[in-house]
C-alpha cells in the first residue's frame, strides 16, 4: 500500500474535477471562434473564469488572466510588471525575499541584463520576512523601485508571510506589490481585494486540478508588457489559444478546494501537529524547520534530520511505501542543499538533511500512524548509509 504525501509538489484530481475535465475534452470549439460550438465554448470558458475568480476573491472575473501555470504567471508579473514600470521610468529595482520560488527569483535575475537591480530582503530564522529590513529596503529608493514580490506561504518550510502589512509598506510608497500564491491556495483563505495585492499567482495542479493551467489575478488598472504576443487574448496580456478543459477543471478544483475551507484546513492541521509531534518523539534530534501553529500551512510538515541526507531519506521512504520530498532546489540534474533553510540561517549540513511531507484532503490519521510508524527505521538506515559511506552521498538528482 502506497501512501501520498507529496501534495505541496502536485495534488491528485478528484474524481468530480477529472470527470469535469474529460466531459469538457469531449467537446470541440476554439473560443475565440464566432460560430455557435466557439460561442458556446467561450461561454464555458467565461463561467470558469468567473468561479475562479470567487474563488480567489477577486472583485471582477476580468482581473483573472488564464496561464498555463505558476511559472508563467510568475514570469508574467515579474517581467511584464517590470517593463511596464521599468524600462521606459527610472525605476530598475525589484525587492523580492530570499527565498522566493526560482520561477520568480529567476525571472527577476533575468532582467539584471536590462538593468534590473533586484534586492533580496531577509527572512528571519523561521523564514519570514524581515519587515524592518523590507521597510528600510523601500525606504532607501522608492523613486526606483519598480515592484515588490513575496510569496504567500513557502513551499518549501510551509511559513506564512505578512502579506498584509507588505502591501501597505509598499503602497505607502507608490510600488506595486505581486505575491505568489500557489501553495497558498487551498491551504489558506485567499482574499485577492481585501489584501491589496496588484498581482497575485494561483495555478490548478496544487489544489488537485490539472497540471498546465494556472492563472495571474490581476488589477484591472495595471496593464504589463506581455510575454507572449498572438491574437490578443486575455486583455492582450496573454495571447494564445484558451484551453477550455483546463479551465474548467481548474474551476471545479478550485471550488471544492475552497467551499469548506476552514474545516479541511483544521482537519489538516490536526494531522500536520500529529506528524510533527510524532516524528519529534520518534527522532529527539529531529527539528521543525518554519514556525509552528498558525504561522505555517496547515498542510506542511518540513522536518530535518540530523545525520541524514535528504536524498537518502526519500528513497527509504519510497521502498517503505511512502511519496516524500527533500524539499530542496534541484537544477540540471544535480540535487543541492536547500536555499530557503541556507537563507534562514541554517548551515549546508543541516540544509541536506531534511524532508518536506505535505497532506491532502484524503489524507488520514492511519496515514499519518502508518508513516510514523516508517520513520524510525527510514532515518536509522539513511544515517548508516552516510556513516559507511564516510562522505556525503552522491548526488542524484532527486526531484524536489
């Protein structure tokens, strides 16, 4: 029996949005065309659009610009947002945290070629934002700085940040504020009006829709360079084909994700301290990476283990039955230490030795006993493992 705790990473669709999704792919239209089947395919495509927006709590259905993922409407924001304030008025910098997603962190170290200054602003041990470091970051050149992005919550160590407060510091000063979302999302009440954010990143396969639509919600005041040109689709922000299917099924997620959110919330943070009490009484020497209580996801359990690496720990987890993550960066086939724990302060040792279990809404309190009862034996292995290897492991390319 295989048990599922990967969910930060991608989170299975549920019989309602996969049966959503295959009855859309029956169906044969571009919504773009103006015959009846193109009308009422765009029809379909609008009722979507309009569920996300709820969903997400956007003011208009007009403010959510379909993608095909996170990663594009992270590049999207950053990159257009950039151009639109950037390229053409002095005001080169972006302020992002440091441990922002790569889809973000990288788009805007992409433009340092155009002469983008990016600055980085420090998290604290626990990895959240440094507010006075961020206050005095603004404060220092608001005259040039074109935008700010931090994410909603961490992928990785689960903490959530002050989105709120980010959003005043920065309007204060006339800088728009972009948050990515995406794990967020399902996980926490969204309320894309009431934070104040000017942009913000959703995307479907997180909250068990499919993989290759996503969306960026964003003010219907704010117009960024786009990154794809064509036919002029979503306000012409971003062209290209719509995929109906997709969005349809990112609907039906996005609404069963959303409809009971705080009990499945508090179920899953029921489950999340079960798990980190239970690995904290099975390895003493295991420590929470991220915040406790409230400060993190409900759904995010980040432990490292002393002794072990990361690598190590996922194929023990594997063979015993059990879909883990190292949590850590992976580039070019080359496993790393974690960024986020290395920008928390932590050393590169600690940073390799860790393990991100995330739940989801079948996960059950026999899951979370069957995996604690796996975690004693997966950790004693891995820690031989490195003790006769007398080095660290080779590198493998694990995915995170």
């Amino acid at each position: 029996m295989r048990t599922y705790f990967d969910h930060a990473a991608t989170s299975p669709m549920t019989p309602s949005v996969l049966a959503a999704y295959t009855a859309e792919l029956e169906r044969v239209a571009n919504p773009s065309s103006l015959h009846a089947e193109g009308q009422a395919a765009r029809m379909r495509l609008e009722s979507a659009r309009e569920d996300i927006a709820r969903a997400v709590g956007a003011t208009s259905p007009a403010e959510v610009v379909l993608t095909s993922g996170g990663t594009e409407a992270d590049n999207l924001a950053i990159k257009g947002l950039w151009r639109l304030r950037g390229a053409d008025a002095p005001r080169p910098r972006i302020l992002i945290s440091t441990i922002e997603h790569p889809a973000v962190a990288e788009a805007a170290d992409s433009l340092t070629r155009l002469g983008a200054e990016v600055v980085r602003v420090p998290v604290d041990a626990e990895g959240r934002l440094d507010l006075a470091a961020f206050e005095t970051a603004l404060a220092s050149d608001p005259g040039r700085t074109a935008l700010v992005s931090v994410m909603t919550a961490n992928n990785e160590i689960g903490t959530v940040q002050p989105i709120a407060e980010i959003v005043d510091l920065a309007h204060a000063r006339g800088v728009p504020v972009h948050t990515d979302a995406v794990q967020a999302f399902g996980q926490l009440p969204l309320d894309f009006a009431a934070l104040g954010v000017d942009a913000m990143t959703v995307t479907a396969h997180k909250i068990g829709g499919p993989g290759g639509i996503g969306a960026l919600v964003l003010s219907r005041d704010l117009a960024p360079e786009p990154e794809l040109h064509g036919g002029g689709q979503e306000r012409s922000v971003r062209s290209g084909t719509l995929d109906v299917a997709g969005a349809v099924a990112f609907a039906a997620a996005a609404r069963d994700a959303t409809a009971d959110l705080p009990a499945r919330a508090g179920r899953l943070a029921e489950l999340r301290d079960r798990l980190i009490a239970g690995i904290e009484s099975a390895v003493p020497d295991a420590e929470l990476s991220g915040p406790r209580g409230d400060g993190r996801l409900p759904n995010n359990v980040h432990m490292v283990f002393p002794g072990c690496e990361g690598d190590t720990l996922i194929f023990g987890f594997d063979a015993a039955g059990f879909a883990t993550s190292a949590g850590s960066a992976c580039s070019a086939g080359v496993s790393r230490p974690s960024e986020v724990l290395l920008a928390c302060g932590r050393d590169e040792a600690t940073a390799r030795a860790c393990q991100r279990f995330t739940l989801g809404p079948e996960t059950t309190e026999d899951d979370v006993d069957r995996l604690l009862a796996a975690v004693p034996d997966v950790v004693a292995r891995a820690r031989r493992a490195g003790m006769a290897s007398g080095e660290r492991p080779a590198e493998t390319g694990v995915q995170s």
